[in-house]
C-alpha cells in the first residue's frame, strides 16, 4: 500500500530548545583509502539506541553540511536534534576533504564507489559495536544513492533530498535550463561518459563540469540508476524531500516511490534542500545556504524520529 505524507506547517513545534542530552566522541574508522573522520553523538542515559549513519552529499562536503563558502550546518543540526531525542548519530567528512590535503591526490584516483566503500566500513564498524539495537542509514543528497546501495546491510534506508533519476539526465537537464545552446554537446559527452568512454575534446565552457581529471569519477557515478538500485532494497524506506528544494525536485522522490511502493515518501512544506524552513522566493532559499544559524526544521526530526520508532 503506498504510503505518501504531505506535511504542514500548522503540526505544533516541540522541538525548539534543545538540551544537549548527549555525549560527543570523534572517532577515526579504517577504510580503503583514508580513514573516515567522524563524530558519534551518543544519548545520555539511553540503553542499545537506534545509530544513523548520516551520509553527507555531494562535494568537499563536511560531518557539518558545509563546504567552502557554503555553510550550513545542515547535518551537525539534524544529528544534534535526533540525539537529543534519545537516538544515537554519525555523521563524518567525505574523503576528499582529506585527500585534498594530500601532495599526492590526484582526482582522476576518486570514485563513487570510494564513497560506497566508507559507508560500508562505517556500518561494518558499529555492527561490532555491541551498544546500538538497529543501524539505519541516511543519505542527504548524492548520498541517498550512496545510502541506497548500502542500506541492505542496516536496517533501515532514509533519502533526504535525494535524487531519482541517474546523474547524467539531472547533468543534461541542468546544462540545458541554463545554456541550452550547450545541450547538443553536453549530450555528446554524456553519451560517451556512459559507454565508459573518456573525452578529450571538451567545450570551453563545459570544462568545469566535465574536466578529464573528474570523468572517471562521472564514469563510475554513472553506473548506478537510483529507481534500479532502490527496487532492490528489502529494509524499511523513508523518502523525504521539501516543498521549496530549489537542487532537487520533489518529482526525484515521487519516482523513488513509485520504484519501491513498500516505501513510506513524506513531502515537507517550506523545507528547502538543506532542512531550513523557507517563506518566502528565491533570494531567501539562496540565502540560507551562508546562514549557518538556522535551524533545521523540527517536524523533520519528528519525522525521522517517527520512521525510526518503528523499526
């Protein structure tokens, strides 16, 4: 039976002071490449919590949600907000915050995959951790597919934002609402991306996008169909998007359900990509991404709190 939420803003906020009722440990898990540098929220006075495994989307993105000049605090918020309701988080850096440290790095060595391998480490690493009852995976962004292809090894699979379609028709889509006179060649290129076949004759202008230090990387991401991947999940599934998600539409969601109906899809009014509530146009939802004090949106947690309850 399917399961579809349209959540309001009129639902009464409960959770507007928090009170830190959780202990802060960092913690450094092996993995292929580097070590996965994270922080473990655990609630206090709480006997074998429920742990997410928060998986932070796409690019240098942080344990914290940021990266660069785009600060958010979007997860360090929703991890805080959950552990403070008695349920245990980790949230940690994508490797190449690391890597990019590193005088050896080269980008053409970084895969997706890479980031499937952290987040199977860090599930197999609190597996051996006796405190935590469930394990359940949530992955913001491009991380709900890396959540997606994980998530049979926990116990449950959260999308937050996440897309529904493979990342070579969000790249067409997203070149052609703005430079549609690049369309013609950006198909070009994906075409040979998705073949597995590197291109070395790239416009000037979608040099940024496709660079051929990155498209190994695009190769691989390619891969993988979120709606194909998603079918094979057998754990429970809550897809969450916001109503005023200007990077990914709630359409992405709707098709995640309609590929998995055991899945529960919740849409959030006013929440926008990064879990801030948004009121007004445009200019505002950009805004809140150099906001970091704004606080996530309460009836998220509530929600996530609610999926999580009964797993």
């Amino acid at each position: 039976m399917k399961k579809i939420v349209i959540i309001s803003l009129f639902i009464t906020n409960i959770l507007t002071a928090q009170t830190k009722d959780f202990t802060e440990t960092e913690l450094a898990i092996p993995s292929t490449k580097i070590a996965i540098n994270g922080t473990l929220l655990m609630p206090n006075n709480v006997k074998s919590p429920k742990l997410i495994i928060i998986i932070p989307g796409s690019g240098p993105t942080d344990r914290n949600g940021n990266q660069g000049m785009m600060q958010t605090n979007a997860t360090k918020f929703l991890a805080e907000a959950l552990s403070d309701k008695k349920i245990a988080t980790f949230r940690f850096d994508k490797n190449v915050i690391t890597l990019l440290k590193r005088k050896d790095f080269k980008e053409e060595n970084l895969l997706f995959d890479d980031f499937i391998e952290d987040a199977k480490n860090s599930i197999a690493y609190f597996k051996k951790d006796k405190r935590f009852s469930k394990i359940v995976v949530a992955g913001h962004s491009q991380g709900s597919l890396v959540a997606i292809l994980v998530a049979n090894q926990s116990d449950g699979f959260i999308s937050l934002e996440g897309a529904g379609r493979p990342i070579a028709e969000i790249l067409y889509e997203q070149i052609n609402n703005q430079a549609p006179f690049l369309a013609a060649p950006t198909q070009v290129v994906l075409d040979s991306l998705k073949q597995g076949q590197l291109v070395k004759n790239i416009p000037p202008l979608l040099l940024s996008v496709f660079r051929p230090s990155v498209q190994p990387f695009l190769i691989n991401w390619m891969r993988y169909n979120p709606q194909s991947e998603i079918k094979k999940l057998s754990v429970p599934i809550l897809l969450i998007n916001g109503s005023k998600d200007i990077q990914v539409p709630v359409t992405d969601a709707e098709l995640l359900h309609q590929a998995n109906i055991k899945s529960t899809f919740i849409r959030i009014e006013n929440m926008n990509h990064i879990f801030k509530e948004i009121k007004g146009d445009l200019q505002e939802n950009q805004l809140s991404y150099t906001k970091p004090e704004l606080p996530v949106m309460p009836i998220l947690v509530e929600t996530i709190i609610e999926f999580i309850n009964k797993i």
